[in-house]
C-alpha cells in the first residue's frame, strides 16, 4: 500500500519508530567507547553493562507486550519512551559502574516496552483510510511492516551520524539531545496517538484497537500454542542470522586481514540495500505468499552464510578479497528483507479470535524475546566454535555451518508450520486480520 493510504494513526506510529530510532544510535554505538575513554571502565565493566542492556530489552520483550495488553498500546508506548528518557538521564548522571549499569537496563527497559506495543498496534491499524473491515482493501496491498522496516532503517542510518556529530561536544551532549528526541516522540504520541476503546463490543470490527485487558489465562496464551511457539523458535533464526553482521562478519574481516573501516563499508551496503529494495523486494514476497516467502528468505540467509564459510580464511592469512563478504552481506539483506514483514505481519494470524481486540502485545513481545534467546544462545555456541576452530586449524569454514544449517531446518520447517493454519492464503493482505510479522 502507498504511504499516503494508510491512516493517520500508522503515519504517526512509523513516524515515531523513525525517531526513536534516530534517538537510539546517536547514543547507544558510542556508549561503549564513551565509558573507556571519557568515565575510564575496563573491559569487564564496559562488556556487563552492555550485556545487561541487550539482556533487558531482548528479554523483557514478552513482559512488555503482556502489560501493552494489560494497559492498552498507547500507554505501553507512552511508559516506554519515558522509561528511556529516564535511563538516558541516569547514564548522563553517572559517574560509578553502579549508575551506568542502572542507565543500561532502564534503557533497554524503555525499548522492551516501546517495541511490542508499537508493533501491536500497528497491526491493528494497518488499514487505508476510508475501509472499515476485515475483507476490505485486502489482497495486494504491502504491508505495513514493510514501511516500518524502512522507517526503522532510516533511524539507523541518521543516529550514528547525529552521534558522531555530537560527541565533539562530549557524550553527555549526544545523551542530551537523545533525552529531547525521546521527550519529543512522548509529547507528539500523547497529542496524535488516539486512546483504545475501553471496549469491543461483540460483532464490531475488530481492527479497530482495544484497551481492554484480556483475562490473566489469554495473557498466557501465546506460551500454550504450541504451533505459535515452533513458529517463533524458527523464525527467530531470521533475528540470529542478521545479528552476524555484529559479530562473526567482523570476526572473518580480522581473518582476512582487513582493517575495521572495511565494516562501516559492510554496513553502509545494508543500509543502502535496505532503503532501496526493501519495497520491490516485498513485491516480490506478496506475489509468493507466506509459506514461500519465508522458505525463499531462509535459503537466502543460508546461502549467504554458505558463501562465508567456502570462501573464508585461517588468522593471519594474508589479506584476502572483500568481494566475496560483500556478496555474503548483500544475500543476507535481501533474505532478511523478504523475512521480517512477512513474519511481522504473520503473527495476528495466531491470535485467538476473541482475543484480537487486546492480546497481541503478547504475541510480539514473545517472537522478540525468541529472537533475543536465539542471537544469546547460537552467539555463545558460535564464539565456541571459533575459539576452537583457531586453536585446533579445523578448516576456517567451520563456524558458519551451524548457521547454514540452522537457516536450511527454517526454511523447510516453517512452510509445515504455517500449513493448515490458515495463514498461507490470507497474507496477501497486511490487515490486522492477515496472517503474516518483527524488526530491528
């Protein structure tokens, strides 16, 4: 669907993912750097209070899309930007391990609430103006998630550039501008975001979003469906292999013998990729339904890694060729691109039907949280392997096959999922109703 028409609430909602996006990486890639040099932590410090930012968010996701589903979108989202507003303000404070490892939880805290009540709600209003139903405006429209893809890679792009400008002036004025962005995003979202409904009568649409807490049991209900569960494990994967581009892709830089300025080059590539392919790319995905999309994506995915491991190199070798690591990242974007709409817009799909006005908070919040377990627990395995892979000079693809494989068992599981669920014909469309999913 054309960005004029969708609503003016999914305008609003896409519009403060961009800047709580742009708000995000002014601060938090330099929040390493600046606890080295301008506060003097080590490298022990530094590495707990980064895990226990990511560890805070990743896995607060479920609890925070349970209490979006308790209070309602709206506030989830407002508490969240305020709760990073306070965690922004307590690392500006800071002046002890204590207060910086408090800032970094609250952090990550204000994203855990943020993202799942955004994504919720978005699902919800994923309709263009003027159609008032499930059946209306269905079929061939993008969806929505795929803008808030974009919307989000946009932030990702400005932030650092917004941080590197910044820090001339020190980290606490990037920190500050950070705590205005957010204070911005929370005063524009309480005069433009509307209230949900205290109430859904029976046999309303039930695109229109609802505040009403679904009982304690249905807060649950996302832990019993055990299809909903196989389908987060699985594509949770999507979330572990992007998160490469952090960790083994630089590690097989080293390899090869090549500086770090060879990774801002890799990361310029997927935002690039991202900003101009993700629409035709999403094209692509809609015209193959789910089912395929998601088997296309992961093989992708697979292949990229595949190309990694043929083409990679024991430490010290001397520097090898950037080529075929560009090809690998460039792969592994259009895989990520053709996944992540699609599994977004999946998820309300799984939602029990009575519990469609207010239960997708949930739902969101656990795939992310998969998604965190997945990135924590195959980084773990992977760093593993590429101590012993060093130390014994097994052949230097080694590391990367778990993640060829793990992307394969997805690509071909996912589609058996989805099969007789109802989700592989209704994706077409991005309406709260269309089965279809999750971001950065």
């Amino acid at each position: 669907m054309p960005w004029r028409d969708h609503r003016t609430e999914t305008r609003t909602l896409l519009g403060a993912q961009l800047v709580f996006n742009i708000g995000f990486y002014a601060v938090v890639p330099f929040l390493a750097g600046a606890m080295g040099t301008e506060y003097g932590l080590d490298a022990a410090a530094i590495g707990l209070v980064l895990g226990a930012r990511t560890f805070s968010q990743q896995g607060m996701f479920l609890l925070g899309g349970m209490l979006a589903d308790r209070w309602g979108a709206r506030r989830a989202i407002l508490t969240g930007c305020l709760v990073r507003i306070v965690g922004y303000a307590t690392l500006a404070a800071a002046s002890d391990f204590a207060l910086f490892l408090l800032g970094a939880v609250l952090t990550g805290a204000g994203g855990a609430l943020f993202s799942p009540a955004l994504e919720s709600r978005l699902s919800h209003a994923d309709q263009p103006a003027g159609t008032h139903g499930p059946g209306r405006g269905r079929g061939t429209r993008r969806s929505v998630f795929v803008w808030l893809a974009i919307t989000g890679e946009i932030g990702a792009v400005l932030g650092p550039v917004l941080g590197s400008v910044l820090l001339g002036w020190g980290f606490d004025a990037a920190l500050a501008v950070g705590i205005g962005v957010f204070a911005a995003v929370t005063v524009l979202l309480w005069y433009l975001l509307p209230a949900e409904p205290a109430h859904v009568p029976a046999g309303r649409d039930v695109d229109v979003p609802a505040a009403a807490p679904p009982a304690a049991g249905s807060r649950w209900a996302c832990l019993r469906d055990r299809r909903f569960v196989a389908f987060c494990a699985l594509a949770g994967m999507n979330m572990l292999a992007y998160h490469q581009l952090y960790f083994a892709v630089p590690v097989e830089l080293s390899r090869r013998g090549l500086d770090g300025a060879w990774l801002g080059a890799l990361f310029l590539l997927a935002s690039v990729l991202t900003l101009l392919l993700q629409l035709p790319v999403s094209a692509a995905g809609l015209r193959m339904g789910p089912g395929r999309a998601l088997a296309v994506g992961f093989a992708l995915e697979a292949g990229a890694f595949a190309l990694a491991a043929l083409t990679s190199m024991h430490p010290g070798t001397a520097a090898g060729s950037m080529a075929p690591l560009l090809g690998a990242v460039a792969v592994l974007i259009l895989g990520h691109m053709l996944l992540t709409p699609t599994i977004l817009s999946l998820i309300p799909s799984f939602v029990p039907v009575e519990g469609l006005a207010s239960g997708r908070g949930a739902y969101y919040g656990l795939a992310a949280s998969c998604g965190g377990v997945a990135v924590l627990a195959g980084n773990a395995v992977l760093g593993q392997l590429l101590d012993l892979t060093d130390r014994h000079h097994w052949w230097p693809g080694t590391p990367w096959l778990p993640l060829v494989v793990l992307a394969l068992l997805a690509a071909a599981a996912l589609p058996v999922v989805l099969r007789g669920h109802g989700a592989t014909g209704a994706a077409g469309s991005s309406s709260s109703t269309a089965p279809a999913r999750r971001a950065r």
